[in-house]
C-alpha cells in the first residue's frame, strides 16, 4: 500500500498542476523520460505496481485507504513509508543502469570486435614464434622440425636438420651432458602387457625378463621382427621377476626383493639351478656381464661385481658424473665394447659408465626415440618408462624397448663430438622423423 500511497501522491501533484478531472479517472505516472533506455525500463517497472482505473472505481472502500494515505502523507505522517518505495526506484535505476551498459557493448562496431581479435590472434602467432625459437636453441628436435616444416616449404626443412644436428643437446643432469645421437633403424612390435625388466640378444633372438606378482614374471624368448613369444616360463606368483643375462648355455633372472635367482638351460628352458644373493638394498634390478665377472645393479648409486661361480660379490664401484653426484636407481644394464650402459628408472638418457672407476664418460638422450605425444595416445601406466639394453656385437646395434611399450627399437649410436659439424648424426632416422610430422 505504501509504494501504491507513494504513486498516488505523485499523479495527484500532478493533476493539479495540469488541471486535470477528478481522482480516479486517469492513472498516475512516474516521471520518467521515455525515449531514454533508463526511462523505458523504469516506465515499465512502474506499471507493474500501480493499481488500474477500473480497480479503482471497482472498489469504494480501496479509493478512500488511499486518499486517507495521501492525508497523512500531507500531514508529514507518509514519510516513514517512503523508505520501501525508496527501495523500488533504487532498483529500478540500477536495472536501467545495467541495460544501459548491455546494450552499450552491444552495439560496439564490428570493426572494432574484429581488430581485438586480430590482435589477439597475432598475439598467439607471437607467443609460438617464440616458443619454437627458445626449443629450436636448447635442441628440442621435435618442436624445431615442426617449426621448420610449417613455417617454410622451400627446402628449409633440411636446413633444420643440419642445425640439430649440429647442436644435439637435450638435457642436462649433474653436470653431464646427454646428446641425442642415434640413428633409428628399425621399429618392431613387442609385446604391450610385458613388464620388460632385462633384454639380451644372442644367436638371432631377443630374450626377455619381464616382472609384476600373480604369475606375470616371466623369461621368454622373442622373435626379433615380428615380437613373436617363442619360449617362455613363468616364475612362481610370489616372485617380482628383474633382470637377466645369458652365460655360456645358461639364463640367469633375478628377482626383485625375494633375494633369489634363477638359472635356466638356454634351449629348453628347463630350471637348472636357484641361488641367493644380496645387495647393499636386498633387491635385485639389473644384471649383465663383461665376460669374466656378472654385473649387477640394486635402484642405488653402485655396480656390484659377481663371481657367476658362486654369485658372490668381490668387489663394487660408486658409479658418478661428472660433478661428482652419485647416479642413483641404476636399472637395466649392458655391457658394450668395456663400458657398461645403464637405464635409469624414470629417466630417458642411456648412461655409459667405465666400470673400473664408476664414472659416468657419455649420455645418450632418448627422449625422442617414442615421442611423449605419442605415448600419451599409447600407454595407459606411469611405470610405462624406457629400460631394456640389449646388444647385437655383429651389427654393433642396440635394441631399445620400455616396461608395457608396443615397440621395440633398433637403434645405432653416434659418438661423434657434439660440436663436429660434419661427423654429429642426426636426431634420428628419416622415418622418425616423418612420423613426429605426420602427428
């Protein structure tokens, strides 16, 4: 009733002003201005709360409250009701107020919306130009071939592979540099569900550990190109299977915390022997061997030296960068031309250490060898990590694979210098690279 009291007030003064007829016959308005937006919305609110003329005249007892309101308003008593209608005209000019500014943006030229997304699109182009310059210099081959096939098509794309082969480095970890310098040579199929724990070749054939409890340990034999199980036998279900290495006519796997390994005939894969073992951690990781001793790793800083007579130690060594930091969570290892390569777990480098002094003398970065896009599409575990070493002496080959990969990898090593121009390989091989272009 007071906001009713309020407009009442208003459209009487007014009446009067203009000498309008008696109360009752005409509604009153607010003064509004209606041909601004403010005053159209305003307009309308009012509408919504006044009583129309045929109430009015309908009902005796509803025209005399309101004439009794507007005495007492005269009389200074209305007052106290004016904070409510108060209340309704402060909205209403906000909500004029926010129309005001809705429509005000609305109506921003289009050629002014298209120039700020413009700008914004240049902003972008700006931002991955630089992106693609910073990678291009730290080496990041995938990202600067990328760069190099989309920005030019006028034979630039070559000239992008002399720059990373001129300047191969990836990463940098304790002061030892990691290149990659390798030639992709083949790409095989391998078993996803393998858990590859240990990798050897010999005769042909690639033999492979694998790990997990519940009976997914294993030792197996694989056909080299079409990843092909050809021999296999399970370990028992309480055991984690590791590493493996082949001696002679013989298969030697360890497992992980159980302290236990096993000896298998080479043919048959008839069990030959269990024995016992120990490491400054208790568990067994990787194993390989230099042709006098067995070479064995425990996930810490050390290679412990075996007499495979007696699978005992005689002797470890500390294996070190070259700032003097420990290597820890040595893995998969094997022996190459003297030197042993180690995986590191969750690491993409191949270390190669100088097993008399446990230095680490060069890295190998094999970040690029299965892309991280196309893992992400791949691999479903985060235990999916690069590890298994094995060497081929009469190609001097590697093959590389990883715990759960699809692929198994043949790759050969560059040891040019990283700054010789002229000697450092590429990246990778050609059809490496055809495949990052193609993602």
């Amino acid at each position: 009733m007071s906001t009713r009291a309020l407009r009442r007030s208003i459209g009487r003064k007014d009446k009067e002003r203009k000498g309008s007829g008696p109360r009752g016959t005409s509604r009153p308005q607010l003064p509004v201005r209606s041909n601004s937006r403010g005053g159209i919305l305003a307009s309308t609110v009012s509408k919504l709360f006044q009583p129309s003329a045929s109430d009015m005249d309908a009902d005796t007892s509803t025209r005399n409250a309101l004439a009794g309101i507007r005495r007492r308003k005269a009389g200074g008593e209305g007052w106290r009701r004016m904070p409510r209608a108060g209340i309704v005209v402060f909205f209403s000019a906000l909500c004029a107020a926010l129309l005001w500014a809705g429509v005000g943006s609305l109506a921003q030229p289009p050629a002014a919306a298209g120039g700020a997304r413009a700008n914004s699109t240049r902003g972008r182009g700006g931002s991955e130009s630089k992106t693609r310059t910073r990678a291009s210099s730290a080496g990041a081959a995938a990202t600067a071939t990328a760069a190099g096939t989309s920005a030019r098509q006028d034979g630039s794309q070559e000239t992008a592979s002399r720059n990373l082969s001129r300047r191969p480095e990836l990463k940098t970890r304790g002061g030892q540099l990691a290149f990659a310098r390798f030639s992709l040579l083949a790409e095989y199929p391998h078993d996803q569900h393998a858990f590859t724990q240990g990798l050897c070749y010999n005769g042909g054939f690639l033999y492979e550990s694998t790990g997990l409890y519940g009976g997914k340990s294993t030792v197996r034999k694989v056909d080299t190109e079409t990843g092909k199980v050809l021999q296999s036998v399970k370990l028992d279900d309480k055991y984690f299977g590791e590493g493996m290495v082949i001696t002679d006519d013989k298969i030697h796997s360890l497992t992980w915390r159980s302290k236990v390994g096993f000896s298998w005939d080479l043919e048959t894969f008839e069990p030959q022997e269990q024995f016992h073992f120990n490491t400054m951690t208790g568990q067994g990781w990787g194993i390989t061997t230099d042709g006098e001793s067995l070479i064995v790793s425990d996930g810490s800083e050390f290679l412990f030296f075996w007499d495979p007579a007696t699978m005992k130690e005689t002797r470890r060594v500390e294996v070190k960068l070259k700032d003097g930091r420990p290597l820890k969570k040595l893995n998969e290892l094997e022996v190459v031309k003297g030197y042993v390569f180690a995986n590191v777990w969750f690491d993409d480098n191949l270390y190669k250490i100088d097993p008399a002094t446990g230095e680490v003398v060069d890295a190998y970065n094999f970040s690029e060898l299965y892309p991280k896009a196309l893992q992400k599409k791949e691999l479903t575990s985060r235990e999916a990590v690069l590890n298994g070493i094995a060497w081929d002496p009469e190609e001097d080959v590697l093959y590389l694979t990883g715990k759960l990969w699809p692929r198994m990898y043949k790759v050969k090593l560059n040891d040019a210098k990283a700054d010789d121009d002229e000697k450092a390989g590429p990246v990778s091989s050609d059809g490496s690279e055809r495949r990052r272009r193609q993602q």
